[in-house]
C-alpha cells in the first residue's frame, strides 16, 4: 500500500520526498447503538480496515486532497484563507473539517500541506469511513505541525466536532473515539457522558466477527438521524419536569418505567425506551463477555435489533432479511444492525465451523430476495490511528 500512496503522491506533487505515511481504522459497534448522544454506554472496536495517508507540510497556503478511491474529483485545491465547506469539494469536506475545527480550537495552520488517501472501507457501510478520515486527517495534522499537547482522545472530540458543525451531522463521540483509541483484540466499554473508557478483550474462543454488508444506503440517514436526536432530546426535556437527570443514560430500565407517563408523544416515548434499555443491554453484554458467557452476549445483541428495528426505527428491510437469515442458522451467536442505520451493515457472532455455511447460504437467499449481492468481511480488531513508521 505504501508504494502505492507514495507512487501517486509522487506523480501528483513532483515527488515523496519527506512525505509521511498514516492509517486510520474504520470501527464496528458490536453493542450499544444510538446510546452515544444519549449519555450512555457503547461498545465497539477499531477494525483492520480502515484509510491510509500520505502528507507532506506545503510552504505556502494551499491544501491539496487528493482520494484514489474517487478519482473523479482529481485533486480538490482549498487555500488556508477560505475554510469553508463547498459542496464541490464532495468527500473532502470531511479532512477540511477537521482544518477548520483546528483553527475553532486555537490550533492554527501558517502552512498547507499536501494529502492523498486511499482506503478499504466500504464507502455508506457504516463503518465510519467518515471519522476514520476525520481521525486520520487530526493525526496528520498534530504530526506535521508539532500540535503535541492534543491527546488522541482530543483528536477524537476535534473530529465529533468538525463532523456536528463543519458537515452537519450530530453524531455522538462513539465513532471518532473507537478510531482514535483503539486497541488490537480489545473492544472499548465507554461510558459516553464521562468519557471514562476500560478496554475489554474480546476473545472469541472458536468464533468470528463478520460484517454483512447490505449494499444500500438509504440517502436519509443524516437527515433521519438528526431526527432521532431530536426526539430523544425532547422525550428527555418531558422527563427532566419531575426527574434531575442530565440524559437518558442517566436512567435504569425501573426508574424509566416508573416516570415513562411523562412523555406523551407515542414516537418520542419509543426513542427513549430504546435509549435506555440499549444502555443496560450494553453493559449487560460487557459483564457476560468478561465472564465467558457468549451465548449471553448474542441473546443482548439481538434483543439490540429488535429494538432497533421496532423502538428507533432505523433499520430497514434489507437489514432485516439478513439479520433474519443469520438467526436461522445454527452456529450464529448473536447478530444485529450496526451504525446509523437505513441500510449499510449487520454485526454477527459466528461460530468457526459454521462460517461457511453462514457466507453461502445468507448470501444466496439474500440474493434471491433482494436482488443483490450482499458482501462480507471476516474482520479482525486492530489498533487505532497511528503514523506508519
């Protein structure tokens, strides 16, 4: 891959030299969905997928960005003096949100650079192929211009904020932190209203994760997903009349049912159950994880889709026919929707000798009543964003 990157960086700016090489991994939630802007817990783990970089400091003020996945855009050019989002800069928006949330923060560039990525994560899969660039492109920046004080954790908040104020969606911290503080065979238990994190191993004694990818995205996820913020935003506001709480994941599943009256609007009522009983799975699923208990796990994670598809709504019927194909297979520990939403991709827990099985027979009923293909990745849980030595 290196030579690859550096071969193009050469032909696009006259040469590699001094140019530096980074990567940046995509994640998977295995539970915990949605609880994120929520104040309560999630789940996941960095992936070996993920987005390469090859940059180098420029001496004047222009940045050049520069995607061997989506070469038609060639070489998008943007000047230090105008960091604006510019719907003609398409996938670019996402590294220059990250110049500008720089600047936001204080941390101000006198110089460009030049920037080329390539990468394997499936573009609208939710694997966060956005925050993975968002991460890659703090990464970058710290190392090139000796921002030394930012902690990778900073660099995941720098992220969360370029992406909810630069390009306008409201995710939560989970997917810029699982990318910039991942750890190889460690999933991360993170308690998001405090940022207090542990890491938890995730040892799959004769077991694999594999990610099925639906192939649609359903193009409301960022306006759908502000939606479902807002909805749990004022099912909180009714709550917090009676209740002193600072967010949903402030609540256990009792204390919600005992105070549930107070939200009288039926979709917003359902956006909260989720959020709260989606906090208590997770931590459910991280206690029967450190205790062995993996049938455990799976059970949590399919009650998350459940929940999911019936509660918040955010899954699809492309989602549910492979989720429901994965549940009629013997073998398969647990398996459910992960990310935003509206299509991208399911989360499974499969047993070795039923991987196989599981690959052919989902992928050919999958087919049939879909009419397309689905793609799966056996996926292994990598470290996070990192300059390459």
């Amino acid at each position: 891959m290196k030579t690859k990157l550096f071969d193009k960086f050469a032909e696009l700016f006259g040469s590699s030299e001094g140019a530096r090489l980074y990567f940046s991994p995509g994640r998977v939630n295995l539970i915990g969905e949605h609880t994120d802007y929520n104040g309560g817990h999630v789940f996941p783990c960095a992936l070996t997928l993920g987005t390469y970089g090859a940059a180098r400091r420029r001496d004047d003020r222009l940045i050049h960005f520069y995607s061997m996945n989506l070469t038609s855009f060639g070489v998008v050019e943007v000047s230090l003096d105008d960091l604006s989002y510019q719907k003609s800069y398409n996938w670019a928006n996402y590294p220059l949100g990250v110049v500008w949330a720089f600047s936001e923060k204080g941390y101000t560039l006198e110089n460009g650079f030049d920037m080329v990525i390539w990468g394997n994560i499936p573009n609208g899969s939710g694997l966060s192929s956005s925050a993975s660039l968002e991460v890659l492109t703090g990464v970058i920046l710290r190392d090139l211009f000796g921002f030394d004080s930012l902690s990778m954790t900073d660099l995941a908040l720098i992220g969360q904020y370029s992406e909810n104020n630069f390009n306008g969606c409201n995710c939560g911290i989970m997917d810029q932190f699982a990318v910039a503080m991942g750890k190889k065979d460690n999933a991360i238990f993170l308690d998001t209203s405090t940022l207090n994190y542990e890491y938890a191993p995730i040892v799959l004694e004769d077991a694999k994760i594999i990610i099925t990818n639906s192939k649609v995205k359903h193009s409301l996820v960022d306006s759908a997903y502000n939606d479902r913020r807002q909805e749990c935003a004022d099912a909180l506001a009714a709550l917090q009349k009676e209740l002193d709480i600072k967010a949903l994941g402030d609540l256990t599943p009792e204390v919600f049912e005992a105070h549930k009256g107070l939200i009288t609007d039926p979709i917003q009522l359902k956006r909260a159950k989720h959020a709260v009983y989606e906090n208590q799975r997770t931590i459910d699923a991280v206690a029967a994880l450190k205790s062995g208990d993996i049938v455990k796990f799976g059970q949590l994670m399919n009650q998350s889709h459940i929940s999911l598809r019936d509660d918040y709504e955010v899954s699809c019927e492309e989602i549910d026919v492979l989720v429901d194909l994965a549940w009629n297979i013997p073998g398969v520990v647990g398996s459910r929707i992960t990310g935003g939403g509206f299509g991208g991709c399911t989360v499974s827990i499969v047993k070795n000798d039923a991987v196989d099985l599981f690959i052919e027979s989902i992928g050919k009923a999958y087919q049939e009543k879909v009419g397309h293909e689905a793609e799966f990745y056996t996926v292994d849980v990598g470290d996070g964003a990192s300059r390459i030595e």
